[in-house]
C-alpha cells in the first residue's frame, strides 16, 4: 500500500469518528482513499453517495468531497441521477448491505442490468447495524442477532453473484483483512466504465463481534481463515476475489447510442 498524508482529504471536525472501536469502516475509508490517489482521481471531482446505515457515515461527513445523504435504500438512483447530469463526475456510491442489497435491492439490480456508470462500494457487515442488529439479506445461516436470537433460519444472497449475473462490468468481494487485495480491486473498478461494485466483509464489533464473544482483532483473524478463492469456497465460507470482469459499453454510451470502437 502507498503512503500518502491522507488526513489532508478529511474534514478535520469530523475526527474522531463516532464509529464503534474496533468497526471496519475507518479501514474502509482508508481503502478508499488509496485507491484514489493510486487512481489518479482528485477529490473535487469526486461525488459520493450514501444512504442510511453505519457505513453510509464513511464518505460523510469524514471526506473532503461533495457528498449526497439520501432516503434508505436510495442511493444508486441518486448517483444515477447525478452521473446523468453531470458524467465528467466520478460518483461513487458507499454503503451497507442492508441499505444497499436490502432496502435498496430493486435499484442495485436495475443499476447493474443497465451497466450504470457507477462505482458502489457495499460495507457488509451481516446484520442491520445501526438499527439493532436484525437479519439482514447477507445476514449468514445461523447467525444469531437480535431478530433471530436462535440463529438465521434462512441462507444468505451472494450480492456479488447476483450483480455480475445482472449486466455489471466488474464485481468483486474483499474483506478488511485484505486491504491491499482491496485497495488493488478499487484501483481497477476506478479505472473503468459501466456498473462496477465491490463487497467488503467487515466486522462488526457492537451488533455481531459481543454476540459471538468475539474481539476486534479475533474477529479479523476470522474473516482471513474463512475466506477463500471465488470457486473454492465451501458452504460456510467467504468467496473472495473477483466474480466478473468484463468491458461493456456502459450506459451513458448506450444512451448515446454508441459501441465500442
């Protein structure tokens, strides 16, 4: 990973975070920064999206960038909107999985089947969070939270497969306990066009780590132990790497009329 001063792209009233010790937003944030300074990509042309949840606080109020809240689940359309008007913008969109493949589940699917010109970044961390702890759709079987306190009767959604099954250009899974696998993942989706999503499996230390009598670093060694190469991974097991890659025209180009020369 490089080293750059990235505190110069934070709003310094924001720090410290509020986010819970031990959270993996922070890493993510970080994460995110790399990749666009490895990326090239300068900030004031940046536009970030978020909805409601934890990981929607990552890009505001922390990053020095204009930047949307929106309605829970509606951030895609928003940036869709936002990338439709003014698609010299890079718009990246960030949230959780509750808010992204959860509320906002229709749009995530419909943004992917049309190859949107975005960049989403979903932070799963298993449960709705900031809420209480309910199951979620990427909540895993047998997983107890506070809707299910005899563990999650139901199998999680692979975000990631639905997505690439949809149309997008790239979808990939990382973990927190792979910040330059990420870093690396973000870097590319940046550098490309048409609907481009990245998962991060993150910890959840308040609603899902105190449940499972699990620490913050115990929780980290366990994302790394349970995640294996897209196609190897078992039942029980954290596909990781990159589900599609591909090079579409995305949908500004297809509004446009236009194909790759």
């Amino acid at each position: 990973m490089s080293v750059h001063p990235l505190h110069v792209f934070l709003r310094s009233e924001a720090l410290p975070t509020a986010f819970c010790p031990g959270c993996g937003n922070g890493l993510v944030a970080g994460a995110i920064l790399r990749a666009l300074v490895q990326a090239g990509m300068e900030l004031r042309k940046t536009v970030f999206v978020a909805g409601i949840g934890c990981a929607a606080w990552i890009p505001s109020p922390h990053f020095l960038a204009d930047s949307l809240h929106v309605a829970h689940g509606r951030a895609v359309p928003t940036a869709l909107g936002i990338k439709l008007r003014r698609p010299e913008l890079q718009v990246i969109v960030v949230g959780g999985d509750g808010d992204i493949a959860g509320i906002g589940g229709n749009h995530l699917l419909h943004a992917a089947r049309r190859n949107a010109d975005l960049l989403v970044i979903m932070v799963n961390n298993l449960v709705y969070a900031m809420t209480g702890g309910q199951v979620g759709p990427t909540t895993p079987h047998g997983l107890p939270t506070s809707t299910t306190p005899y563990g999650n009767p139901e199998h999680p959604m692979d975000v990631v497969q639905v997505v690439a099954a949809a149309g997008a250009n790239y979808a990939a899974r990382w973990t927190t306990a792979h910040l330059p696998q990420l870093e690396k993942a973000l870097v590319k989706a940046l550098s490309m066009e048409g609907f481009r999503f990245v998962e991060v499996v993150s910890p959840c230390p308040a609603r899902v780590g105190g449940r499972l009598s699990m620490a913050p670093v115990e929780a980290l060694k366990w994302l790394r132990a349970q995640s294996k190469p897209v196609g190897q991974a078992g039942p029980d097991e954290i596909p990781v790497g990159e589900y599609i890659v591909r090079d579409r025209p995305g949908f500004l180009r297809a509004l446009r009329g236009e194909s790759r020369g």
